[in-house]
C-alpha cells in the first residue's frame, strides 16, 4: 500500500498563500502553466459526515458544518474550494416554503442520505404561449403556486398591468386576501431565513480568505434547455417537446436566457475573479443527436457563455455524463475563458481537442472515492496528469466533486497524488 504520509503544508503567509492560490488559478484558466496543478475541493455533505454530523444536522446547522468545512480546508490546503453552505444548510428555507421538487434529508429520504431531485412537469405545453407574454406574471400565479405548498394561495393574484393610477387601490385588496397574505408571510420568513444562511457563508469566506484559501465560484446560472427541463416541462415534456413544439421551446430558452445571463452578471458585484458554475444536464451524449445539440442545447448555451464573458466573468461549466462526441462543438469559444469539468468524458481525449482552448477539470470517479484503496487512487492520478498535465489548463477535482459517501484515505490520496505528480 502507498505510504499514507503527512499532508505537505505551506509555509507562506496566509496573505501571500492567497495571492499565489489565486494567481495559480488565473494562469490555468488562461492555459498557462502554473508551479503545480491545483486541486479544487467541491463538496456538499462529505466533510459534515466526516465530522459525525447526519446530512440533516448539516441541514440546519451553519456553524457545525461550518467547522467541519474549516477543517477539511486546513488539513487538505486546495487551491480553491466550493462554499457548502447554500447547497446545504437550506432545512429551514425548504420546511418554511414546503417545496415540492426536492426530498431532502428527514424529508422524503433518510436522514443521511443526500437530496434527490424530482423530475416534475410544472407547466403543462399549453401554457407556452402565456409564459412567453408574460414571464413574470405566470410565474407569480403559476409556477410559484405548483412549486411550494406554502405559495398555493398567489394562484388568485390578478394580472397587475390592469391596474394603473388609482386603481390600484383596487389591486391592494388582493393582498388582503388572507391566503395571500399567509403565502406572503412565508415569502417573508423563508427570506430571513435565506438571509442569515448568506451571512454566514459570506463570513465564512470572509474568514477563510483571511487565512489564505480563496473561494471559487460565485454564482450559478442554467443551460437555457436545462431550466425548461428541469424546472418547468420536466424532462418527458422537454424531450417531446423538440418534435411537438419545437418553435416554443426555442422561445421559452430565448426567453429564459434573458434572465440567466441578467442573474449571474448582478451577482457578480465589484469581484476581480467571478467563475459562474453551470451544471448542465441534457446536453450530453446519450440525450440528444448531433443535430438536436447543434439546435437546441450549445446556440442559447453558447450565448449565456459570452455573455458572461463579455460582463468579464469565467464560465465554469460541469459537463455531466460523457460528452466524448460534443467536444469538437463546444471547442468553439474563445481560449483561455472558460473551465470545463467533466464527469466522464475521457479526459485524454478532451485535453487533445481542447487543450489549446479550455482549461479542463475532473475527473476522479466517484466510485474510485467510494470504494478504491489509496493505492487505486496513486495509479489513477497518475494516468490522469500523464494525459491531462502537459501545457497546463489543468485542475484536479472529483468526477462529481467529493461524494458524501468517499473515504477519508481515497481523498488523502487523491490530494497527495497531486502533490506528487503534479509538479511542473
């Protein structure tokens, strides 16, 4: 067995620490080659777990998972990490506004086991053409409505552009309705919530930078496809939709791209270094044909990425499944922007089409976290620097980030391999 020796630490100031973790994060983005290949932590229940707390106590519990998180960060010394907490301490939020399109730990799943998503159809086909006219009111009185137990009564809002000048004295009595009213206040309670969950993940972040670890993406965005698939026709829906209503699903995205371009460009704010994480989920191989991605999935993809760009933020896109037939395709942007990491595509083969181009991250599998040895982990490492390390580009990370079921020794391993091949 690979000798299980202690992690290297750095003996930089936190200050200068931070600055070089940075700087080697920006020169491997830009494909250059930076002292080693850095290693990025993601991650959602694993370090909770490790620390004794049951996914649902990590659920409600900011300052534990907090902790757990702090110490896996000074043990494993990554060049960047992903911030926990808004993936994780949502039990309160979630419980207050009874939504629907999730189980949760305690809630629909055991107490220890992750979240799982819930492939539902919140708006039917027939309804395209009012959410194309008005966006904002049928989310109001539709989707919101079907989405959350505790917002059913918004269904009776009225449409607001009938009320102008004084007659919107008219329109405040719907707010009087009491149904309207409860649904309000637990907008209003799940908001406090939300906002002191954002407190402590800003100063968590806060006090991790201080000690020389920088935080890594700083907001989220869709695939135009995936939030009509994901959050609204659901993915039978979508699928008959690009035969059936094909010119309404190409609408509905160029509608949706509207909003995640102007959601991720706010959250932006005065931050130097702002990656968007996009995890996209129907663009992959055994989806949708050549022709169906080329129309419907990278135009109004692509689109968001530039956008981005141009707003001078860092697309960091997680290509889920295996995309080994996409990557001539998704080449097509411009070098040195933008992170793709990859799940299973094979990573040799990505760094050969797109080495000159993207910067690539992954792909340790989740099954080798979960059930290999250290010294599986040693080989694979070392495989995976031999075809991806040359030339840069290159970040270490889990196929799926850090599975809340991985070893402690396989992570140890997985970060020390990197200490040991990757070098430059």
């Amino acid at each position: 067995m690979m000798d299980q020796t202690v992690l290297d630490r750095t003996d930089m100031d936190p200050k200068a620490a931070y600055d070089a973790r940075v700087q080697r994060m920006r020169d491997v983005i830009a494909l250059k080659e930076p002292d080693h290949v850095p290693v990025y932590l993601s991650w959602r229940f694993w370090q909770a777990r490790h620390h004794g707390m049951t996914c649902e106590e990590a659920m409600y519990d900011a300052d534990g998972l907090s902790a757990a998180t702090k110490a896996q960060i000074l043990e494993f010394e990554p060049d960047c990490y992903q911030l926990p907490h808004n993936q994780v301490v949502l039990g309160a939020p979630l419980e207050t506004l009874g939504i629907k399109a999730l189980k949760w730990p305690g809630h629909g799943v055991p107490n220890d086991v992750s979240y799982q998503y819930l492939d539902m159809e919140f708006m039917p086909a027939s309804e395209y053409d009012e959410y194309l006219s008005d966006p904002t009111g049928f989310t109001l009185r539709k989707y919101l409505p079907r989405i959350a137990d505790a917002l059913e009564p918004l269904d009776v809002l009225p449409d607001f552009p009938a009320f102008y000048h004084t007659r919107v004295l008219n329109l405040a009595r719907s707010f009087a309705d009491p149904g309207v009213i409860k649904a309000l206040q637990a907008l209003a309670k799940a908001g406090e919530q939300m906002a002191e969950i954002g407190g402590k993940a800003r100063d968590f972040a806060a006090e991790m930078a201080a000690l020389g670890y920088p935080l890594f993406n700083v907001a989220g965005a869709s695939a135009p496809f995936d939030q009509v698939a994901d959050y609204m026709r659901g993915s039978k829906g979508a699928m008959l939709d690009m035969f059936r209503h094909k010119d309404k699903l190409l609408a509905a995205m160029e509608q949706a791209k509207k909003y995640i371009i102007a959601s991720a460009v706010a959250a932006k704010g005065d931050k130097e270094d702002a990656h968007v994480f996009m995890p996209l989920h129907w663009g992959l191989d055994g989806f949708m044909s050549e022709e169906q991605f080329k129309t419907f999935y990278w135009p109004q993809l692509k689109d968001v990425m530039m956008a981005l760009i141009e707003a001078d933020m860092t697309p960091y896109i997680f290509w889920e499944g295996n995309c080994n037939s996409r990557l001539e395709i998704i080449g097509d942007m411009p070098a040195g922007k933008c992170i793709y990491k990859f799940e299973s595509t094979d990573m040799k083969l990505a760094k050969d089409v797109l080495g000159d181009t993207i910067c690539i991250q992954g792909n340790i599998p989740a099954s080798l976290l979960i059930t290999g040895t250290p010294d599986d982990m040693d080989a694979y490492c070392k495989n995976l620097f031999e075809g991806c390390k040359p030339g840069g580009g290159f970040i270490l990370d889990g196929a799926c980030g850090i599975p809340d079921e991985s070893k402690y020794e396989c992570v140890v391993a997985m970060v020390e391999a990197c200490r040991k091949y990757g070098q430059y």
